[in-house]
C-alpha cells in the first residue's frame, strides 16, 4: 500500500515499491514512501526492521533489488552517493563521520568546498574564497558553535560532535536532509536543545530522520512513518500513529509502555 503525503506540495522524496534482498534474505519488502516538500518525517520501528538499510538505499550507498527511489521527481536508485548528493541530498550517520584533526570551521569549509563539484579548484588559495567562507560561517552560527570556531573536533564533547556533524550535512545547502539517529547518547537537556537546533536548520527543508527516543519523534516531527519487517505500515500525524492499532501491536505500544515504566521507576527512586 502506497504511504502518501496528504500536503499538497510537490514530493521531494518517494518511495516505490522498494525491495531490497541479500542472497534470499529480503530486508526491504516493498517499502512506499511519500515526503512533501519542507516535511519533517520521522522513521521509527524495531531493531532490525530495516531502517539503516533504507537509508543507505535512499543515499546511494546500496542499490535496491528493485523498485524506485525518486528526489524531486528523478529517479536516483543505483547512483553513486556523490551523484545523489549533488541533486541536494545529504545525510549523517550513527557514527560521526569527522576529520578529527581539523577545526570546527575547516570541516564544515570541508564539507562546503564538496558540494560545489568541479566549480572548486585545488589550486585556489582558501582563503581567497569569500563565498565559501562565508557559507561556513553561517553554518557555524546556525549549530550554535561559533565559540568553538577554531577548537579542533576531538576537544569537542559529544553533543557538539553531533551538532557539528549536522553542520556538515546542512552546509552543501542540500534541500532534503536525512538524519540518522541524531540525538543517540545525549542527555534530557541536550536533546531538547538539539531537537530545537535541528528544527531551526531545517526549517524549508525536507527532513527524514531515524529516531529512537519518543519524545523527540513527537515534538519534532509532522508525520512519523513506522516501519516493521521493511515495510511502511503507516505513515500518518503523530496523533494518528499514536491512536493506530496496528503499530500500537507491532511496535509503538510496547515502546510506550517501557518508556512509561522507565520514567515511573525514576519518579519513584
């Protein structure tokens, strides 16, 4: 069943009957996706339901056994993740995927200095472009890491590690944005306040990210779509998903209740 978008703006990511198998497993079963333009969607679902895989699928770094994959409007399965990036697609990763060595500005010059392909030369001198610095610099200010400008990455702690890495994803000024368990690791505090950078930095973007936590899939998304055995078994408002028998059954009602009885057992200490 396809899952589509109820916006009426045009689609910036789909989904088609997408499969995706290793040797006889299959992973992916026919997975349907529809993402409006400037929508935020959270895909959640239970370990092992295929999340990572559909993401690497999306990105480029796997090829589906078949079906379609399209960003706005052009069919994208089988290219390589360069190729899809440049069509303004960008996505971080679990892990953080930094130059360690390097500052805070020179990864995300980095990362805007790729996106502009052949129009970079090496031999320019960095400093004489003005444009890319001047995107970096923005960049910095939008993840709230202007302070640490020129402090290498590996000072940084981890929720600025995360920060810098959605700095890096965001800063070849892609237009759709996926993000792979972005707030994994961090405490009540920072991921309220990175759940409020990510909606600041997205804002008139597209944004699929993979979510664990609960409170972060309902306060930042405007629809979640579950996935359960590689398939979409819903793709609907929060509301909605929330009040669904069939993802209550299949995966969100027993995560509720762990979460409910987390938080008792805290009340309660």
């Amino acid at each position: 069943m396809s899952q589509v978008s109820t916006s009426t703006a045009p689609l910036a990511l789909e989904l088609r009957d997408v499969r995706k198998s290793f040797g006889k497993t299959e992973i992916i079963r026919g997975a349907n996706l529809a993402v409006a333009a400037g929508e935020r969607v959270a895909l959640i679902g239970p370990n092992g339901a295929g999340k990572s895989t559909l993401f690497n699928l999306i990105s480029g770094r796997m090829a589906p056994t078949s079906g379609e994959i399209l960003l706005n409007g052009q069919a994208i399965q089988g290219h390589a993740p360069y190729e899809i990036n440049r069509r303004g697609l960008a996505r971080s990763f679990q892990v953080s995927n930094l130059f360690p060595r390097l500052s805070v500005f020179e990864n995300i010059r980095c990362a805007v200095l790729w996106s502009m392909g052949e129009r970079y030369a090496f031999w320019r001198f960095l400093s004489n472009l003005a444009e890319v610095n001047r995107r970096a610099e923005e960049v910095l200010d939008m993840i709230r890491l202007r302070r640490k400008r020129d402090t290498s990455v590996s000072s940084l702690t981890y929720a600025e590690q995360r920060a810098l890495e959605v700095g890096v994803t965001i800063a070849g000024g892609g237009n759709v944005i996926l993000l792979d368990e972005p707030t994994a690791g961090m405490s009540k505090s920072e991921t309220a306040n990175f759940v409020r950078m990510i909606r600041e930095v997205t804002e008139g973007k597209t944004l699929l990210t993979v979510e664990h936590d609960m409170g972060v899939v309902f306060g930042l998304a405007d629809r979640i779509a579950v996935l359960v055995y590689g398939e979409v078994i819903a793709c609907d408002t929060p509301e909605k998903v929330r009040a669904n028998e069939r993802v209550k059954e299949a995966y969100l009602g027993s995560v509720l209740a762990e979460s409910q009885a987390a938080e008792a057992q805290t009340s309660g200490a």
